[in-house]
C-alpha cells in the first residue's frame, strides 16, 4: 500500500533522524516561548518561509535537471541520461515517499510541511 501524503517521508526516515527533528523542534519551541510574545511572532515570520522537505527536493531536481541537460548539449550528449535518472528518482518519491536524496535532506534537517505545521501550531497556541 502506498503510504499517505502526510506520512511517506517520516516513514522512510530513519527513526533516530526523525527523533532529532523533533527534539530540535520542542527546544525552539520552549526558547521561543521563552522569549515572548515579540519573539513568538518572529518565529512565526520565520517559519512562513522556511522550505519544506518536498520544496527542497523540488529544487534540487529542478537545479540538477538544468545543469546535466547543459551539459549534455554542451560537453558530451552521454549526461542526457542524468534528467531521466532524476525524473525517475521524481517519481519514485512520488510514489513511495522515498529518494536518494531524501536521506541526506533530512540528516540536514528539512521537515516536512507537518513538522512545520507542528510547530508554527504550538507557537500560536501560546500567543
């Protein structure tokens, strides 16, 4: 069965990974809280643009799809086959919640819309 929208990617993280997003998440939380109700609203300025885990993958793709077919039509028509590599790696996250990438993004610490709805969440409770 393939894993709803909302859980796909945390499902294909590993856990110790997820658990340090979380924790790194409580411990804005309680600073922010800390700060008051200036800071509180800061924080949520701030997570209004904060990039998402699919936002990341988005451009990632969309950055490394232009250079390789660049260079496909510049140093050797072989780096064509990159794109269609990458399309696939596309889909497959699609699909799956899963990418080569998608491990290297999180141990980075890109959450997913819902981990940042989480906290956007706890940080307006408390204004």
């Amino acid at each position: 069965m393939v894993p709803s929208t909302v859980e796909r990617v945390p499902r294909h993280t590993a856990l110790h990974v997820n658990e340090e997003i979380r924790r790194e998440t409580d411990q804005r939380i309680r600073q922010t809280v800390a700060g008051g109700p200036s800071a509180i609203r800061r924080r949520l300025r701030e997570l209004d643009h904060e990039w998402d885990v699919e936002r990341t993958l988005e451009a990632n793709a969309a950055t490394a799809v232009l250079v390789t077919t660049a260079l496909g039509a510049l140093v050797d028509r072989r780096f064509f086959v990159l794109p269609a590599v990458i399309g696939g790696f596309l889909l497959q996250h699609a699909v799956q919640g899963w990418c080569p990438p998608l491990p290297i993004i999180r141990r980075l610490g890109f959450r997913t819309a819902r981990e940042i709805d989480r906290e956007r969440d706890a940080l307006a409770a408390r204004l």
